[in-house]
C-alpha cells in the first residue's frame, strides 16, 4: 500500500500527530500523549483530513493518554466529515472509556483491523 504525507503533523515531548493518504482513505495517526498540548496541532489535522474529501480512519495504538482535548478532536473530525462517522483502529482503554462516556459510539466507530489501512505502520511525526 502506498501512503503520502498529507499533513507532516507534529511529534512533541508527548504526544505526536500525522496525516496521510493510504489507499482509499486519509489516515490520522496519533501517539502518546493527546490532550491540550497537542491541540493547535490537532485542530490543524482537522482541516487537512478534511480537505482530502477521504473517508477517514484514525489509528490510536500508539495513544497513552487522552484528554478532552482528543476526544473533541474525534468529534470534529465525526461532525465534519462527509460521513458523519470516523472509525477509529487499535484504540486503547483510555481512548474506548473516553468515547463511552461521552457517548460518541455514533460518531465514533472502534475497531480492531490488525492489517487495516489505519495499522500500517507505527506513528511518526516531523522532525
């Protein structure tokens, strides 16, 4: 599968975010820490998922932790989209507890797709 950088993201002390076209889809890798830190960069993965008209999957395997701030990143991308629902790959509990609560299961698909689109491949952000 080829991918290509959409947006190069951001990789901080704590947490990381990237964009890219894989395939069919414009994929959303995110790692480490997702919270306040990371939210210009987060707001600016927003608009560059979007741009691309791509349905759109957002691969958090690599997330520890998750604040507000990430979870209404989900919900902007969900809100935004032409689907109206992102699906999200290799979510950890913090990242399934956070979408429970706050009762986005309709905007928000979690799935496992071990050889998905969303897993190809650990997050890595610019340097």
């Amino acid at each position: 599968m080829t991918s290509s950088e959409v947006f190069s993201g951001f990789a901080g002390p704590a947490g990381r975010v990237r964009v890219e076209r894989a395939g069919g889809h414009v994929v959303v890798r995110l790692g480490g820490e997702v919270d306040a830190c990371l939210g210009p960069e987060l707001g600016r993965g927003v608009e560059a998922a979007l741009a691309t008209r791509l349905p759109i999957l957002v691969q958090a395997r690599e997330v520890t932790f998750m604040d507000s701030t990430g979870l209404g990143f989900l919900a902007r991308l969900a809100s935004r989209s032409a689907e109206r629902r992102i699906t999200v790959t290799g979510a950890p509990d913090v990242v399934r507890h956070l979408v429970h609560r706050a009762r986005l299961e309709g905007m928000v698909e979690l799935v496992d797709l071990p050889d998905g689109p969303g897993d190809a491949g650990p997050a890595q952000g610019s340097s």
